[in-house]
C-alpha cells in the first residue's frame, strides 16, 4: 500500500475529448433504449479510413476450409484472415495416436465431417495484416475489405489480393500449409502501383504487422478465472538474442519503470522495443498446452509492439520503420508460422525435405535456432522432456496417465534409493538419539550456547549428521520443479480420467459448496486431503527435536502444503502423494529390519560425571543413587 501511494498516485483525469463525450452521450442512449455495446468497442473503435469503406455484401465473402493431418483450417475472404484454427486427433510419426478432443464436446462439424478438434483461435482467428495506426490496436482497418481470393488443393495454398486503403499499393497474401507438418509458410507482397515513392504508412514511419491474437483453448469464462488460469495465457518476443515473455492481459511495465514518476506524461497503453544488433528473431503467443509462433525468414523487422492496456489480447505485434517503396518497387516478406502444442517433439518435421537443418534449400530456410525458446518451461526443460518421454513409454504399456504417474514415482523411488536409504537411516539414528537430546534439552534450558556444543558432542560420538536426511532432498529440488512442469503442462494428462479423478491436469473436485459468506463458492477436493495426511504421517516418523518451535512447524507445515496443493492440478498431488506413501514405507522398513551401526567412542580414559555420554549412559540416575 505505501509503495502504491508513494511511487504510484492516482493518475489525475484527463479531460474528455469532444469524440469521448461524443461516445457518453450515445452509450448513454443505448442504455436508456435497452441495447448494450460491445465490451471490446473501444479496441475495435472504427478509423476514418474504414468508415468510407463501402460496406460487403455477405453473399460476396468467400470462404475456404484447409484440412491438414493435424490441423483443420478456415480462411475468409473478408480481411483476407484465418478465421478459425483447430488442431485435431492426429498419429504422430512413430504410428502413435494423439488424442486431443476426448471431451465429447470437442466434436464440431467441418466441411461436411464430424471431427474431434480444438479450436486455438478462440473464436477470434488470427489476422495476418498490417495496421498503420497504433491507435486502432488491435483492430486491422483491412479486416473490413473482402480481398480477391484462390484456393489450391493439391498444393494447400490460399491468395488474397486487395489494393490498399489509399490505392497506393496492392497487397498479397499467400498461406501454404504441408500436410504432415505443424508448420505453414506466410508469404506477404506490398507492391508500389502508383508513380511515385510511398510510404506505407501515410502518417507515421512505423507499420505494424499483427499475426496471432492471445491462443486457446479458453474453457471457462473470464469472469471465472483465477491467478492461475490467467498465467497460462502469455505472449512472448526474442529480440537482440533475449527472450522476454509477458501473462496476456496486463502490462509490461514493471516495477522500475514507473519509479518516480517515470512515465509522467508518456502513453503507456503501448510499448514500442528497437533491436540494435540482431532485431526480432520471432514473436508468438502461448496458452497451457500450445503456442503460435512467427519467424521473419528475410527481413527482419525492427521491433516489437506491445498492448499494455489491462484486458488486452492482442499478441505482439512486429514494427517495420521507414518502409517506403518507389514507383513500381515491390517488398516480399517471407514468415515460418508454428502452431502446436508446447513440446520439442511438435516442432519437428516429419518431412525431412522441408528441415532446414538437412535441406538448405528448405521453404523453411532461415528459422530460428532457438524456437525452444518459446515454450517457457523454465532451466529445467531438459528434464522435463525426459519425465514427459517417460511418462508416455510407460503410456504405451498401460494406456491410462493414472496409473503411468503411480508407476513413475516408484521408478523414480528405486532410482533414488541409494539417497533415499541414507536419509531413512540418518532419521532412525536420530529416533534412537531422541531421548538423549531430550534429556541434554533439559539439563541445559539455561545455558543455549552449551547445549548445542553437548547436542553437536552426542552427534559426532554416534557418527551422525543431522544434515544428511536433507541432502537428498536438496540434490533432488531440480527433478521437483520439472516434474511440477512435467505433470501440470503436459497436453497428454489434459481430460484424463484416473478412479474418481475426471482430468488429471485440473484438481480432483468432488463437489462445489454455494457460494459462502467472504470466501465464495468452495471446491472440495479429495486428493490434497489424502496428500496432507501422508504428511503429517511421515513428518511424525522423522522429526525427533523436541523444540517446541519446531514441533509447530511439523504441525503448520502440511497446513502450507494443503494450500499450496488446493488447487495444483491432480497429477501433481498425486505424484506427491504417492512419493510421501513410498517414503512412509521406507522409513518403517529400516526402523524395523536395518540395523544402525554403533559408532563406541574411543576409550581417552574416565569422562566426567556431566558429560553428555554419561548423561546417555543407561541407568546412570540409579548408579548416582548408589554413590549416595
């Protein structure tokens, strides 16, 4: 709150404009008459340019539907745009099928066949046009004129042609897909037909291009989503060779960018970023599961464009400057268009012709050797990969992600077990010492300093390390955070069942309570329940201090795991929750049938009666009493 205040004061407002008051006084009358506007009226706020546009017939749009081993396509002649993109059930390369649409409600009808698909393009499509003011973002004026078009089937390749607003310049724009690949091409054409030098924007020196809008699938209202949720939808851009990506719906600024007023003065609905070196190298969007990405093949443009206006879908945006054609001259741009899901294997091609990295004479040439990039799953990703290729060799065996998870733990149980197995017996030497450190706690309330030289003593005469049972846990930190990766990001987890479990990627909710006083309507999920009780179970079997301290942490600890977990996608809990049975079973095993060493102190002649040894010896209090 202070930081708000201080570095972060209410903006004073601007006054209105005469075409703000304008639109007041005519929303005003909407209301009054019972109509509603468009949310999203004021993105889509027409320009002087398209209000002379003569208005399209709709028996004038044509129509093309392009169907892929992968990939159903729709285009409209209508801006000359991809008006929806769904990627379908399809087999992979190795003859192995992905199941994408196993919610019955993923069947849509497409050129006369039923087909199971998921739509991408979130009922938006994906625009592929140029913009000439930022200000009509992300509304393209030319998404308004119906463009001369052509379909080849045999070549799977779509034309659109249309003279520019100002009939200055034409405008071409081909679409070639491949049938076994997850990667099209886009070919854009600017060609000068008037008799003197234009610039493409009439009023500025930048033109924008827009392809992919914010991705999908979205599977819920907006109203209805969580923090969650809202981080699975991002929009990314590798400019200068840094990758940066930003959660869609927010802005860019950050901290350091509004300090001491920074920014006064200054439009920050958009972001403009220059590259100096190696300009854009690609640009893209990205949801849970899939991203769309597009890479300048040739000319590279000079930056990027960002929307930072709360709510904002609009991808990023590529900034050509100074692009200014003679009479006659022509520009050719060529683009490497991926969409798929947000995995290595995807961004293969099937077609060894068509790679780049075999084929130097590829359509392709030219993309980016760092594509990866753009799946944003972390440093981790190596292993990650390698959990998801485990993950689908056991699916091979037995076709259920369920039971591939449970198997996988134990897997990965066994591959730790040398480590797991110090850490268990590290814990019983540390059981047996208990009463020990018990009575060392007491003898020594008053003097902290000495009690952790007795306690450090106890430990070094029993040869034991109180850090060993942590060791393991921390070599194994980074194989948790790509196994969380693996198990909450992996498309093949979407939609699947396990028992009672519906879809191992969301929580394992059984039932949903009304809506409740401050805290709303509350999901009870079965899964984290299960996953706390292990844990406090094992806790239990490790934890010998007898610090009051922490004993409540053992107790609060499973407190802060089952929030953590509330809401973590089921895989997840269950991965975890299986991982603390195993470990529970471990430790009851060697507190029964594993024999600790005893590590004898050497003989250095007689201790003192206070030592902390004689302290431990048995039936010490007796021996006193005999003295006596």
């Amino acid at each position: 709150m202070g930081i708000n205040y201080f570095f972060f004061p209410p903006q004073t407002p601007k006054p209105k404009t005469a075409d703000e008051v304008s639109n007041k006084e005519t929303s005003e009358k909407e209301k009054t008459n019972g109509t509603t506007t468009d949310p999203k009226a004021e993105l889509k706020k027409p320009t002087t340019e398209t209000t002379k546009l003569n208005p399209v017939k709709p028996e004038d749009v044509k129509t093309f539907a392009l169907k892929t081993d992968s990939f159903l396509v729709r285009f409209s002649s209508l801006g000359g745009r991809i008006t929806e993109y769904y990627i379908k059930d399809h087999k992979e390369p190795d003859g192995s099928e992905f199941a994408i649409a196993k919610d019955p409600k993923f069947q849509i009808e497409f050129d006369g066949q039923t087909e199971k698909a998921v739509e991408l393009s979130r009922g938006q499509g994906f625009d592929f046009n140029i913009i000439e003011d930022k200000d009509t973002i992300p509304f393209s004026a030319y998404n308004l004129v119906n463009f001369s078009s052509s379909y080849n089937s045999e070549t799977k390749t779509v034309i659109f042609e249309a003279p520019s607003l100002d009939g200055k310049f034409t405008i071409q724009k081909k679409f070639q897909f491949f049938p076994s690949e997850n990667y099209f091409k886009f070919h854009l054409t600017l060609k000068n037909r008037s008799n003197e030098t234009i610039n493409i924007s009439s009023s500025k020196s930048d033109v924008y291009f827009r392809s992919f809008s914010s991705l999908g699938p979205v599977l819920k209202k907006k109203e209805d989503f969580n923090d969650r949720d809202n981080a699975h939808y991002f929009r990314y851009y590798y400019l200068d060779g840094s990758f940066k990506d930003h959660v869609d719906g927010t802005t860019t600024q950050g901290f350091f960018d509004n300090l001491f007023g920074s920014n006064d003065g200054k439009d920050t609905r958009y972001e403009i970023k220059k590259g100096s070196n190696d300009r854009v190298d690609f640009v893209g969007t990205g949801s849970r599961y899939f991203i769309g990405v597009i890479d300048p093949l040739n000319d590279k443009p000079a930056g990027v464009l960002l929307d930072n206006r709360k709510g904002n879908e609009t991808g990023v945006l590529l900034v050509y400057d100074n692009w200014k054609l003679g009479p006659g001259e022509e520009v050719n741009l060529d683009y490497a268009a991926y969409v798929g899901v947000r995995e290595l294997d995807g961004t293969a091609f099937r077609d060894s012709k068509l790679d780049p990295k075999i084929n130097k004479d590829s359509v392709f040439a030219g993309l980016s050797d760092s594509l990866d990039k753009s799946f944003n799953q972390g440093i981790t990703t190596p292993l990650r990969n390698g959990i998801v290729w485990i993950l689908k060799k056991i699916y091979l065996v037995i076709p259920n992600y369920g039971w591939a998870i449970v198997i996988f733990a134990i897997l990965f149980k066994l591959a730790f077990y040398p480590l797991n197995k110090k850490q268990a017996e590290s814990m019983k030497k540390m059981q047996e010492l208990s009463p020990q450190i018990k009575l060392i706690n007491e003898k020594y309330a008053d003097d902290p300093k000495l009690k952790q030289e007795k306690t450090v003593e106890l430990y070094k005469k029993n040869g034991t390390n109180p850090m060993a049972g942590c060791l393991p846990m921390l070599i194994q930190i980074p194989i948790f955070i790509a196994l969380y990766t693996a198990f909450s990001d992996t498309v093949d987890l979407w939609n699947s069942p396990f028992l009672w479990i519906t879809d191992l990627s969301e929580p394992d909710t059984v039932y949903t309570t009304p809506k409740l006083a401050f805290i709303g309507a509350l999901a009870i999920n079965i899964l984290p329940l299960i996953m706390v009780a292990t844990q406090v179970v094992q806790s239990r079997m490790t934890t010998v201090s007898s610090d009051p301290n922490q004993k409540m942490m053992m107790y609060m600890m499973p407190v802060i795991m089952l929030y953590f977990f509330w809401s973590m996608p089921a895989g997840v809990t269950m991965y975890w929750t299986m991982q603390n049975i195993l470990s529970i079973a471990q430790q009851l095993y060697t507190n029964k049938f594993v024999k600790s060493e005893d590590k004898k102190p050497k003989n250095n002649g007689p201790e003192p009666a206070n030592n902390a040894s004689a302290v431990a010896r048995p039936g010490f209090r007796n021996q006193n009493k005999k003295k006596k």
